[in-house]
C-alpha cells in the first residue's frame, strides 16, 4: 500500500463525513481546512470531529465570492503548501473552487489528490498515481455527532442496573420479539392493560397493579404470562387476572421490552459502534433529542426508533413523527444515515406511505420478528 503524508487538505463542506473519514483512515497528524464564510460552523464541526482524535487543526479563510477572489485564494494556498508532501482532498466546495485548488497544488512536490467516494464506501486517488482504497471502518457515534454539531448528553447503554434486568429476562424478550407474529393482537391487549396499571400524579390516579383480560389469553399469551410469572415480573391466575410485580414491570410489558429487544439484538450481532437511549444536544444548545438506539457501522449510521402505541389516532400527529424521524436521522447522520421504525403495533397505509416517501424503513408488529435480518443485511450493505 502507497504511503501517505500525514499533511491533509481539505474544503469543509455541508457532508464533512467525506473530509473526517480519510484523515481517521490515513492516520493525519494535521488537516488543514479551506473555509468560505459560509461554510464557518461547518468547518468549525469538523475541528472538533478531528480534534477529539488529537488531530491538529489550521483553519484558512477562502474567499469564493467570485472568479478572481477564487483564483487569488487558490494562488496563495498552493505556494503555502507548494513544498513538501500533502494529501489534498477534492470532495468538498463547489467545482470552481476545487478546479482552481486543483490546479494551483500541482506546484506541490508529493501531492496526494484524493476523492472520498462515500456512497460506494472507497477512496479514490488521481496522484502520484490512480488508485481505489477501499474505507475502512473508523467512524464511531461520537465521531457523527460531532461532526454534524451534536455532542452527547448522556447515554452508556443506561446503567448496570437495567443492563443486569434486561439479561434476566432477555429470553422472555426475545420471545416477544421472535414471536410478534402470533403475539400481534395479545401485544395490544396486554399494552393496554399495562398503561392501564401505570400512575398518572396530575390526574391523581395511583399505581393500580390489578388488572383483567377479556376474555382469558389464548395459548401464546398464556406461555408469555406463564413465562413471565416464572421470572415475578407479574403474578397470574391462570385465567384473567393479572398482577404487575411494580411500576418497572408495567413500563417493560407497556413496551420497554422492545427497547430490550433491540438492545439485546444489538450486542449480539456487534456493529463497530451504538448506543441506546441516546440523548444529544446541538452545540450551542440546550434543546435535548433522545434516540433508542443508534447503530454505526462501515461509516453509515441507523438510526432506530421504538414504538409501542398505536398508529392511527391522530394522521397529522403521524405524519409528523415520520418526518421527524427522517429529519433528526440526517441531522445526526448527514448522507450516510438511514432511520428505522420499530412498532409492537401496527401501522396505517397513510403511515406506511409517508415512511416511503421520507425514506423511513417500518418493522411493524409481525414484522417485527425480522429486526435480526434487518440488521444484519444493513451492516452487510454495500
């Protein structure tokens, strides 16, 4: 493999994902970033990306305004780094610029070009000599968020506490995941018998533990109650009634244990990087977004989010909630993110159709019990 200068160059763009991953790959020691006045925050996200990697930074104003002021500001950048060894990457800025940036850094004496083909998961080189390199995996959340102007406020995959109750239960989990088919419409009584159980302090309404089926649960909701009881997180009396052992046992069958599920599913199949119940801020902000689960892996980010309450109530509401999730899913993630929707219960056509149309991918009820393959065929993904 060719030998790289650790000297890097680069035009911060609106998609720096393209200037961060080569610099991780290529081991920089310094990036030096062009900056036009209206790519300031821009550049200023990626200082931080690569500076939480101990990557020194030198920021360089770049007049774009117009022809000459391109021509001049290129001038000046290609006798500055006309000596010596530099890689320079093309991806960023409009094309007059990189044209004329391009043409001034042949003056260089070892000029590495490179293009950052992300959607095809490569670096291309045009000097000293053409090439293809495949990207390496470098990219973790961390590195996402901060690069798009996000820092983490709090995640940990929550405490060791939850972590040690989620593995007790883990194979009732997987159960209800693995079996959402035949679980679809025991899911929906037993969630609402669940938020049923569940305190309200404004409208004054207690924990209420006790409550009834109507009718008794068939064969595979008995099994799951069955199941349950063995583990105390409920007491059953083998017909209708049903006892949750406390609040945190209501909020797991009320729909905390999609959460666990993928969560569990997550550890087992090892993406380079995630992170559940994620919250995160913009930089300069104390607006806060939490996120179930966001997965990383070969550079792409997923973001998953759990849903257990019904869909339909209110289309507007819907809608709103697909967008948003396509929205944040780009905000966090840039071009290389993707969004998941992960509902216990079904989901109209009107939402189906607006995930479509915002690029949203839906597992929903039955469908479910695919999370596994899901995954697994997105981390495979070229």
């Amino acid at each position: 493999m060719t030998s790289r200068p650790s000297l890097h160059l680069c035009i911060a763009t609106g998609q720096n994902l393209a200037n961060l991953i080569p610099a991780l790959q290529l081991n920089a020691t310094k990036v030096v970033v062009l900056e036009t006045p209206d790519m300031k925050v821009s550049a200023s996200n990626l200082k931080r990306a690569l500076e939480s990697h101990g990557i020194q930074v030198q920021h360089k104003p770049f007049d774009d305004s117009s022809p000459e002021a391109i021509e001049s500001c290129a001038e000046g950048i290609g006798m500055e780094f006309g000596e010596g060894s530099v890689v320079f990457n093309v991806t960023g800025g409009h094309k007059l610029m990189t044209l004329a940036m391009a043409e001034q850094m042949k003056i260089a004496d070892d000029l590495h070009l490179l293009y950052a083909e992300t959607r095809h998961q490569r670096l291309d080189w045009l000097k000293p000599a053409p090439a293809m390199e495949a990207m390496s995996d470098v990219l973790k959340v961390d590195d996402f968020l901060l690069v798009q102007g996000y820092t983490r406020v709090r995640s940990a995959d929550r405490d060791g506490h939850w972590q040690v109750e989620a593995q007790e239960r883990a194979a009732l989990t997987h159960r209800l995941g693995s079996e959402s088919d035949k679980l679809a419409k025991f899911f929906g009584i037993l969630n609402k018998l669940a938020q049923q159980a569940m305190p309200d302090k404004e409208a004054g309404k207690p924990f209420r533990p006790v409550q009834n089926f109507h009718p008794a649960p068939g064969r595979s909701g008995a099994e799951v109650l069955a199941q349950a009881r063995q583990l105390k997180l409920l007491a059953w009396d083998d017909d209708t009634e049903i006892v949750f052992a406390s609040e945190e046992a209501a909020v797991y069958f009320g729909g905390g244990w999609l959460e666990e599920f993928a969560w569990l599913v997550l550890r087992g199949l090892k993406p380079f990087d995630s992170a559940v119940n994620l919250v995160v801020k913009r930089i300069g902000s104390e607006a806060e977004n939490e996120f179930d689960a966001v997965v990383v892996h070969r550079n792409r980010l997923l973001l998953v989010e759990c849903k257990t309450l019904r869909f339909g109530r209110d289309p507007a509401k819907d809608a709103d909630y697909i967008y948003k999730l396509a929205q944040l899913s780009k905000q966090i993630g840039g071009s290389m993110a993707s969004s998941l929707l992960l509902s216990a219960r079904p989901v109209d056509a009107l939402v189906s159709d607006r995930a479509r149309q915002y690029g949203v991918s839906i597992l929903a009820a039955a469908e479910v019990r695919n999370f596994v393959g899901h995954i697994r065929r997105w981390m495979q993904a070229t």
